[in-house]
C-alpha cells in the first residue's frame, strides 16, 4: 500500500475525464495534491526493550525504519488518507514486529504485557473505523504487530469442506491456495485485495457475495487465538449447544481481545459458471421490495446490490462509466456462481420471480461492468482528493420495516450537515430479515475537511442510532464508532465487554482505545 | 407434567404388546413401578423472606406447597426420573415464584440478591443434562422462578418476518399464536409440547426441522435479558459488525448469566405443504454419505433423519411399530415444507441426487409415521422402566470427516460400560461441515441403574472428547455435562465465561452449579 491512498500505486489514476466534468460541474475542481511524504516522528519506545524481541524473532522481524513504520501507520478512511495527504504522521507505531508463528504471536504478547507495550494487531490496514490507532498514554510505546508471515493454509478437509488459514493472508493468496484444491471461500469485501483472513475474523467482515457465499463470521467454524491469558482454541463442531457461542466473542473483537492465529472456514467448491446480469427498477422502493421478497422466499442470487436512483444515475457501480451516459430509475446487479445447473435453476426462479415483480432485465454488460470495477472505488476516492474533493462511505443495516425510515434519516443528516454533498446510497448485503444500507458522500473538501467530516460522519451516526439501526453492518467498531456502541449494547453490554477485555488482557496492552468503550 | 414421569399422564401407556415382547427377549421383564409420590422436604428457606416476594408479586404466584414444589424439582433425564420414582426430592425448590412481567422478573432478581437465594429459572422443566439442580450449599434458600406467566406473543412484524415472543410459552403456544397471523417459528425439538421459548434460547436448542428451519439460535433475531446488573437488550439489526455478538453469550447461558424475559424470532409463512417420506439405504455409511452430499450440494429438506441399522432394525423410529415387522438396512426420513412450488421443486432435486447415490425409494408410510411418534419416545422411556429398562439419550456433533469414528468409539464406550445394553443411533441435524448424532441406550436397570449409568455416561463424554465432537449439540452443558465442558473450551474460554459470570451476577445467585466450571 501507498501511505497516502488505496492499494497499489501502479493502479492509482487520476480521475477519467467523463467525472472530471461531472465533479467539475457539481463541486468545482481544486488542485489538491498531497504532501511529499512525511517521516514519523522517531521510535518514543526505549529502544533497548525491542533488543529481547530481535532475540527471539530475528533481527529482520523487528522493524524501526520510516517506511515500514509509515505504512502501519492509521488506516484507510478519508480521514486517515486526508492526515496522511498533510504529512501527520503522529500515529505511527514505535516499531513493527513481525512474528512468524503463533508462539511468537505470544512471545510478542507476553513481551509487551511485561514491558506494558500497546500492541496493534495489523492484517492489511485497510481498517475505515479508525480500527489501527491505539491510545499511547501510559504506555512504554505502541508496536504495530504485522500479521505478514502467518500467510499458510495450515489444512484442508475435503470431507467436511472446511480449511485452516492463517491470519495474515489476504484475500487472493487465500483463494489462490484454496483454488489449487478446486475450492474457495468466495469472501470478497472492497478490501478484498489487501485486507487478510484475520482481519476479516476480527471485524466481522461482509463480502460482496455475502446472499451466496455468507457472512464471514458464518464462513468461521473455529478459531485459535493468542490471548496474554494464553491460548484459547474454538469450534469442536459444526454446531453446539455447549454453552454460550465464545467464538462470536472472538469474532468483531477488533484486536482487543487476543490475536487470532488459525481460522478454520467453511469452503466451497469453485463455481463452475459466474454469471452477471442487471436489472432496472423504477425506483428504490420497488428494487428493494423485490430484494426482500427474494431474500424471504429463499431465492437469492449469489450477489445481489440495488443502487439508488442518485448512485444509479451517478453510475458509480460501473466506475468506467462514470459521467456518461445518465441512466434512470434503480440499477440491480444479480451475480449467479456455482454448478451449471445450479445456476440455471436459480437464475430462472430469481428471473421469474424479478419479472413478476416488475424488472426489466438489462442484460449482462451492467453485472459484468460491476465485477471489473468490484474493487476500484477506493482509488477514485484518493482521485477526488486530489481534486478538493471528500468522498467517504458509511454503512449500517436495519430491518426491513425501517429500511426506508433509516435511509432517509441518514440521508437528511448528510445532506444537512454538508450542504451540496451529493449522497448516494446502495444495499448490498440482505437477509430475511434486513438487508445493509451502504452510503457514499462527496462534498467540496473546503479549508477544514476533517472538521467537516467529523461533524457530518457523528450526524450520521446518531441518526443511525435513532432509527433504530446497528452503527456498523461489516465495517466494525475502531475508534470512530466507539463513542455509539454503548447506544447499541447497552450499559450491560458494555459491562460484559469491558470484564471480557479484562480478564484476558489484564495489563489493556490489546489496541488500548479501540472497541471497548 | 406428572413429577415422576414425561408429559402429559393421560398419555402415558404401558408398552405395546411388540415391544413388550422384544424387551423381554433382549432383557426379560422386571416389575419397576415407581414409588407413590413422595412429599419434597420443608422448605429451607426463612419463609418470611418470601412475604416481600408476595407483596410484590401478589401471593398467589410465591407457593410452597408440595404438589408445586414437586413439579419444579429436577428435570426429566433418565437420571432425574428414577431419583423421582425412587422418592428422592431433595432437590426441590424451597418455594416457586411466578413474576408476571420483565420488572417482576427483575424484582424477583433483586430481592435473591439481597438474600442471596439461588434462583433457578424454570420454563418446560425438560431438561435432561441437569440444568434445573441449582447448588444449595451457602444460599438462603433455592427458588424456581417459573416464567410460565410470561407467555404473550408481543409484537409481529410481517414485513420484517420477526415477531417478539415471551419466554415462557411453550412450543405448540407459540406456534399457535403465530398461525393465526398466518406465520410459523419451525421449530420442533422431541420436548416440543412441553419445552418453552426462553428454554429454546438460553439452552441452543435444535429441533427436528433444523435443516429447513434452522437451529433455535439461528432463529434469534433479539434479546432482552434481566439480569443482576440490570436489563439488555440486543439485536439491533439483521446482521452487525458492531464488535462481538453478546447474544451468543446469553444463547446457551441456561439462566446462569440473566432470565431471557423477550424473544425477537425469525418467521416464515405457514407451509401450504408438508409431505413426508422414506428412503432406505443398504448402511448408515451409505446413508450419511448421501446426507453429507445433499447437505454440501445446498439440497436439503426441511426435515432430514437417518437410523443406523440398529435403530431401524428396531423401529424407533416408528414407535407405533417397535417389535412389528423388522427392516434392513437404513431408514432415512425426509420432510419438506413450504409452498406447493418449492417442495416440488425440492423433493425433484433431492429425490433425484438420492436415487443417484443408490436410496431405494419407501413411499410415504416411514416418514408419516415418524411425524406421528416424533414427540413420543420419552413416554416410551416411562413405559420401559416400568419393565425394569434403563433407557436414556445423548447425542454430539462432529465434522463429516469424524463421524465415522465418533460414532464407532461412543457406541464402543456405552457397550463396554453397559455389557448387553442396546444401542441405537440416528443423525439428524445436519450442516454443510458435519451432522449430529443421537445415541439411544437401552440396558436392564439392574440394582443400581443411577450408578450403572453415570459411568456409561462418563465413558461416552470421555469417549466424545477424545474423538474431538462437542460435548452436546443441543441438550445443553446443565450440570451433568459441566465437568467435561473445559475440555471443549480451554482453561482461557472457562476463564470468560467464569469472567461473564461475575460480571453479570457478581453474588452467584443464578442457577449456581450449571453451565459454568
């Protein structure tokens, strides 16, 4: 990763010139390039404390540089990019420590318990919560714990269709390991590209194939995780009834809790056939009673994502087209993977039942379109800053019943706190039960960006709350939501978190100030 | 319930004349009647603590009387019921108490903690792992704080699917109130007629229509929890990243943490369809292989079951014809549920992958006979100890690529402990990673059934732990199972739920001696 954007740097372009116009149009363009790289401020640890460390890792896996520390440095929200952009780098860790098996993830643990260290654990850094910025007062220093060298499928049991990864894997060595014995996890967030197996675990993850393949914390069959209490192993069984479910204590737990060092997932065999369609809706309303009527009759496609009419028109699912030709009405993409037969029988019922409801299929180049830009969104963001203007995402999810009441509150909070922000809005995610509300804003950066964000992002989630609907369906809690977890869990929830954090991490030398309010 | 034997006592029967005659080739014929019921001890508690519990809760729900008493004392495992038949009821509640709302509940909490008197929440009374024997040493006294005034169906959302049920209805109430709104829960465990909402929550119940329902937990949208610490509720959305889910700590947490005093459940519409049928298969292997391909192909039926050659060589699973003309191989029973279309579509594609893998089709007799009995073997149970025949259930869970030998080293540790005992078994909850397995023993009680089977009983727990399954799938950890549960969770998850426990119920007056090491 670039430390001042998204992903890879060869990929980074500046913005096509059909949304120069339109960005033009809409907010103006303001040249605003980022500041030449920064370097940290030097190591605040007693440097001396990392020598044990070198003993037991190896000199090579105990890092002080400017690069490395650079790079571990926050994440990746447009507040992270934008006190990047300016040079800030006031978050980054003393050191970057890389164990190379679970034993030296608790050699690591152990170390800083003893020296009371403030450990980050760090998958791909692709955190938009804030999830990579723990509190430094009262500790002797903050190590960033990079997961880079646990990147093994550990086993396979074909049998039971499950698989044992390690950690640090992103998602493409994930699948690609898996895909060598013809089988997959089929978890594709954004982040998809640069975020790891481990972070998904400990965020909650949701990918954009979430209808077909589930969430991630439905792929997790078990868990290993290091804890400074020691190590705890989960998951004897498909399912039990063993007392409460401790895995989806582990699951979410955003660092704080323990390291996660294997995680067994269910697997499922490549799909013989991919297929992409769209479909036209018109309006949001109508696309998303068919959603919720296929999600309740138990015929979902493997993906499925409404657009609004505001995203639709924008066309921001087909990034390539971005200011062109202006469509009406709601898009849908509906994305079918698995057996030949399989597919074809799903597609005729979802076909039929789409039909009935009032759909216009659009052919296949719109569902195509969308999977050739699945993950590119976060670069045109870093390409809007660096025309002056903000673009950010949040996202919850809500019950069906409240859908449209949570859509419009957060929507009058944006719209009210940023004056001409341009709010565009997505479900991707859906259940029986609900589905998630995935928002993009774009508004003019202006003098003071931060201040700006900040105050539209807290408008947004007490709107959330107030509407009743969770402050995160997949991007986890961080430091940014924090602060409204409590609205969420309660006092006694938070009671609970709290006595769990402390008995496992006695010391709070676990991303002190992420998660637990 | 009649206290020394399942169910209703109108329906209690001696054996049929089949069976009869089977159990006295396999283990003679032993007059066993039970005792004439006895009266429960005193109560032991200072009873002028209870006229505050009476002032608040109205005297007619604060009862000491025997017959009360008597009806809350234990469960209804094998156990449970020769103690009952036997005269033991030393166990029994001091007094059982019957809140009529949440803050009822949360009084009544109050008040056991300012005496601190150990409460027992009490839903069906049909536990069968101990769950309702709370530990007397160093309490004031033991209630039983019956949840049976808390049977409202509060609120349905059809738009959502969800509707808002009270603990303390039991199975055919609750399915009964979501008829008339045209909706149905599924869930259908043996205990069913007897067993209670908040029972299906706080043990992780499974019932016989998993595979097309679900498990009770994955039916749980929401909570609301009274708890010493005060009052949670959880479940803000369909699905969530807003750190761990603490609803998997109060799924399964069998009253030690808090009183489940609210329910949110996923519905769906009543099925316009139920149809039922058999298949056999020349062995179990054959049979769960089958099972495991539908599951892993996501072809399941709404109902799927399948005997070893045991179990159906002796009928279970058609009470109605135990004895009766014996059968070869595996009986595998389907049901599927739903609209006219979907079981069609459904029984095509299962039928057609089953006849490829080499089931021989049965008609529909075996299946409509098992939907018949399907909630009557624990009478049976009543009617062999009558005769002088221990006989008892346990089941577990385990992956696919260990049931063979799970299955293989408990039937081996209940023959070695048990010699001349009958074992039977059928899987009958099924996922994608692995299935259940429910063992059925039968042996002559001899002299000492309660010790004869605590050891078979430690055996098979060993056996199942050293195989790798879970210690239960779905009748809970109660007590009976507890010494075997840190094996499944590690010293570090004994630690958290030891953690969760003091937090919540900082005094320990929630059923002590259950769940937690």
């Amino acid at each position: 990763m670039h430390p001042q954007r998204w992903g890879d740097p060869a990929r980074a372009e500046a913005l096509p010139e059909g949304a120069r116009g339109l960005v033009e149009l809409a907010f103006g363009l303001v040249d605003s390039p980022a500041a030449p790289p920064a370097s940290p401020p030097a190591p605040g640890i007693d440097v001396t404390l990392l020598d044990e460390l070198r003993a037991r890792l190896g000199a090579a896996h105990v890092l002080t540089d400017d690069e490395t520390r650079r790079l571990r440095t926050r994440g990746k929200s447009t507040p992270d990019l934008l006190r990047a952009r300016g040079g800030d780098l006031t978050d980054a860790p003393d050191a970057v420590v890389r164990p190379g098996s679970h034993d030296e993830v608790a050699a690591v643990l152990a170390w800083a318990v003893e020296h009371h260290v403030a450990v980050v654990p760090f998958g791909g850094g692709t955190s938009v919560t804030g999830g990579l910025v723990a509190r430094r007062e009262g500790y002797a220093g903050v190590v960033s714990l990079d997961l880079a060298r646990l990147r093994r499928l550990l086993a396979v049991d074909h049998t039971s269709m499950t698989a044992v990864l390690e950690p640090g894997l992103r998602g493409p060595e994930a699948e690609a390991l898996l895909a060598a014995q013809g089988l997959t996890l089929g978890h594709h967030p954004q982040s998809f590209e640069f975020a790891t197996i481990g972070g998904f675990a400990a965020t909650r993850s949701s990918g954009q194939a979430s209808a077909g393949y589930g969430r991630f914390d439905s792929l997790v069959v078990g868990l290993r995780v290091a804890t400074p209490r020691g190590d705890v192993r989960l998951g004897a069984a498909p399912a039990s009834a063993a007392g409460p479910d401790l895995r989806q204590l582990f699951l979410g737990s955003e660092g704080a809790f323990g390291v996660i060092t294997e995680v067994t997932v269910r697997v499922r065999p490549l799909p013989e056939v991919v297929h992409d369609e769209g479909w036209r809706w018109p309006s949001f309303d109508a696309g998303a009673e068919a959603v919720r009527t296929l999600a309740q009759a138990g015929l979902l496609p493997t993906v499925l994502r409404l657009s609004d009419e505001t995203e639709t028109a924008i066309g921001l699912a087909r990034p390539d087209e971005i200011g062109g030709q202006s469509a009406s009405g709601c898009l849908m993409v509906a994305g079918f993977e698995g057996t030949a037969e399989a597919v074809a029988a799903r597609r005729t019922a979802v076909g039929a039942l789409l039909t009935a409801l009032g759909g216009e299929p659009a052919g296949e180049e719109p569902g195509e379109a969308w999977r050739r830009g699945r993950y590119d969104a976060p670069y045109l963001r870093d390409a809007m800053l660096d025309v002056g203007v903000l673009v950010e995402t949040l996202e919850t999810a809500t019950f069906w019943s409240r859908r449209g009441a949570t859509y419009a509150a957060v929507r009058a909070a944006l719209e009210t706190a940023l004056p001409g922000a341009l709010v565009l809005c997505h479900l991707s995610h859906v259940y029986e039960t609900g589905c998630s509300l995935y928002f993009t804003v774009a508004a003019p950066a202006g003098d003071a960006p931060l201040e700006r964000w900040r105050a539209a992002k807290a408008a947004a989630n007490d709107a959330i709350v107030a509407s009743g609907a969770t402050i995160t369906h997949h991007h986890a809690v961080g430091s940014d939501h924090r602060p409204w977890l409590h609205h969420e869990i309660g006092d006694v929830g938070v009671s609970v978190l709290r006595a769990v954090k402390a008995d496992l991490d006695p010391t709070g030398v676990l991303n002190p100030g992420v998660l637990v309010p």
